[in-house]
C-alpha cells in the first residue's frame, strides 16, 4: 500500500487514483466533509474522473449501507473506493469493496468470510485519529435487526492508497477527539497486556501510549494544534498496523466486550471502551498480572515502583481510569442510560465471538457479566 503523510498529501491522489480506472464512488459520513470544504477540494482534483458518491454512512457502519454501496459498484462499473472521514466509513467501504463481488447480501460475508474472493481497491483520506483502519485488513459493521456487531477479514480489503493529514483532523469535535484518543490507547493497551515478553513491540506500545496522553489535551485546547493532531494521527495509524503486536497472540478482551454494547446501543465505541478498560484492568490484576501492571504504571504513567506491587498496579489503572475523565469520557455505563438488561447476552455473545476464553486472562461469560456489573 501507498501511505502518505502530511500537509496537502491530497494533492498525489489524481495520479495513484488513476491507476485504478476513471469510476470512483466516493463515501463519506454525516456531511461534515461539505462543511470544512474538504469535499469540494477532492472535488475538484478529481474533476477528470467520473464520481458516484454514497453519504450518510454512521458510526457503528450498518449492514444497510454496505448493500446499497455494493449495489452502486454494480450498477455503475465502479474502479475503486474513495474513503473519506474515519473508522466507519472506512469499514463500510471495505466490506462494500467485497460485497461488490457477491450476489447476496452482504451480511453473508461477515457470516463466513471465505466467501470473499475478490474486492475493489479502496484508497482512504483520513479526517480523525482514531481507529487504525486506513493501514489493515479489517472492517467491523453492524447489523441492528439482530443486534450483531461482526468484524470481516481479509487482505483483500487492505487500503490501497492512504492519505493522512493531520490538518483534516483539526474541526473534529471534542467528544470525538477524546473517543478517538481512547481508541487508539485500547488497540495499544489490547496489545500490550498479553502472555508473551517481547521487549521491542512493548517499548513501541508504551511510547504509542504517552504520545495519546501527552497529545490529546493539547489537540483539545488547540485543535488547530499540527503537531497534536499529526502526533496522534501517527499513533492511531502505528497502533493497529500490526508492530504493536509482532510476537504476541493477544485476544481483544474489552473491544468484543465493547461490540455488544454498541450492537445493542449503538454507542460511540472509544467512549464505550473509556468506560470499560479499567474495569477490566481490575478484574484482571492478579499475582499473575501484577508485574505487567507495574511496568505498565512506570513506563506510561511515570509513576516510581515501590515496595508494595499491588498499589504501584493500581495507581496506573487510576491513572487511565482520571485520563479518559479528564479529557471528557463517561466512566460508567450509566451515564449511556445501559441497564443490566442485556448483559447475560452480551457476555455469551462477547466470549463466542471474540474467542476471549484464549485472552491475556481468559475470560468466561461470568467475567464478562462482572465488567459490566462494575461498568454500571
């Protein structure tokens, strides 16, 4: 893949777009793109090309928009992808550029992804720092009337051109930032707490994390901040593009825990992660776990060991816990209006799905029940 970073990276797309053909549908989410003039810019370097364009695509993308997407590519011949905004357009335009080559619906791909042969390139324009999709094979959408959240795979749904400038990021909202930012510290800190030692990926998860926590507060004071918004735009892309996880075999325990929350509430998913990821740091610290926890306390939070391990551990998960606090992010449940309701459902779901029983620390349905319980 091509990935380009940095100030006016948009103006190579003409050139590595028409390697791919002349037809481009061209997505993107709520319309803020038309409001910050970025849409009319791509606009007009693309003037040479033939765009279709399919908007409104959520957060949480929905099985809905991937068909009719899919249903555009075939109808108009579509040559590639042009992703405009963050993780769920993205995401949708993955499972679109698969499903542009199977008959059924597309949900039937996220049943069983050994049905996807074949996919349309996608090249990205990146507009929030937050879930590293823009650099893997990965997309996540959901499907409401089943109350399901499932994530497809295969390299087939790399991005083939990525272009990330920071200065597309500076009118993300606050709320979005700060959710963006947890996102980011949820894919390093899932790589990070897992069996295996590997000293160098850990190194690079650490300084991964105090770049989120020395960055976010200042791209929140001042948006229009570049060296904030490109600190994080490259923590967000470096987070999930696998060096974090080289040597590991980790299970992302709070991200399908996360899954089902927004399957059934659609929720913003870094705010639903915010709330959970202490909770499961607690549940999870042990004397197995302590050591994990007290490098985790020193090397990203700056805090100094002493004699006693277990409150070294804790420190650290208070310190994550007044982090997300600080820069605006729920700390329970509750505050989503989420009841109990659901969660014996959600933890049966969670551990199916994402295979947590094999986690860092396995988790069973009654682990799961108990996150939640201590998220409310």
């Amino acid at each position: 893949m091509e990935h380009s970073f940095g100030s006016g990276q948009e103006s190579h797309l003409p050139a590595k777009l028409s390697a791919y053909g002349k037809k481009i549908l061209l997505t993107y989410g709520g319309g803020s793109i038309k409001k910050t003039g970025l849409y009319d810019k791509l606009m007009d370097l693309l003037k040479d090309f033939e765009i279709f364009e399919l908007g409104g695509i959520a957060p949480n993308p929905k099985i809905e928009s991937v068909n009719t997407g899919a249903a555009i590519c075939k109808k108009e011949g579509i040559d590639v992808i042009l992703a405009v905004g963050g993780g769920s357009t993205i995401d949708c335009s993955k499972a679109i550029a698969a499903a542009a080559y199977y008959d059924g619906d597309a949900w039937d791909l996220l049943l069983d992804m050994s049905k996807i042969t074949k996919a349309l390139p996608i090249a990205v324009v990146l507009t929030i720092a937050a879930t590293g999709s823009e650099m893997d094979s990965v997309a996540v959408i959901s499907n409401m009337r089943t109350n399901e959240k499932l994530p497809l795979y295969s390299p087939l749904i790399l991005p083939k051109v990525s272009v990330l400038n920071p200065e597309n990021t500076y009118t993300v909202p606050p709320f979005q930032t700060a959710a963006g930012s947890a996102d980011i510290m949820s894919h390093v800190i899932e790589n990070y707490f897992d069996r295996e030692q590997a000293f160098v990926p850990d190194a690079l998860n650490e300084g991964l994390l105090r770049a989120v926590i020395k960055y976010t507060p200042i791209a929140l004071k001042q948006p229009s901040s570049y060296e904030a918004r490109a600190q994080l735009m490259w923590a967000s892309t470096l987070a999930l593009n696998g060096l974090g996880s080289t040597g590991k075999t980790f299970a992302w325990s709070c991200h399908y825990i996360e899954h089902e929350l927004s399957a059934f509430y659609d929720i913003t998913h870094g705010a639903g992660l915010a709330v959970l990821t202490p909770k499961w740091m607690r549940h999870i610290l042990s004397e197995d776990t302590v050591d994990k926890f007290c490098d985790y306390a020193v090397n990203v939070w700056g805090l100094e060991r002493g004699n006693d391990k277990f409150t070294l551990a804790n420190q650290g998960i208070d310190a994550t816990e007044a982090f997300f606090k600080s820069i605006g992010l729920p700390s329970t449940l509750a505050e989503f209006g989420i009841d109990n309701t659901h969660f014996e459902l959600m933890a049966k779901n969670a551990v199916k799905i994402g295979g947590l029983r094999n986690a860092y620390v396995p988790l069973s349905e009654k682990d799961v029940v108990t996150i939640l319980q201590m998220s409310l």
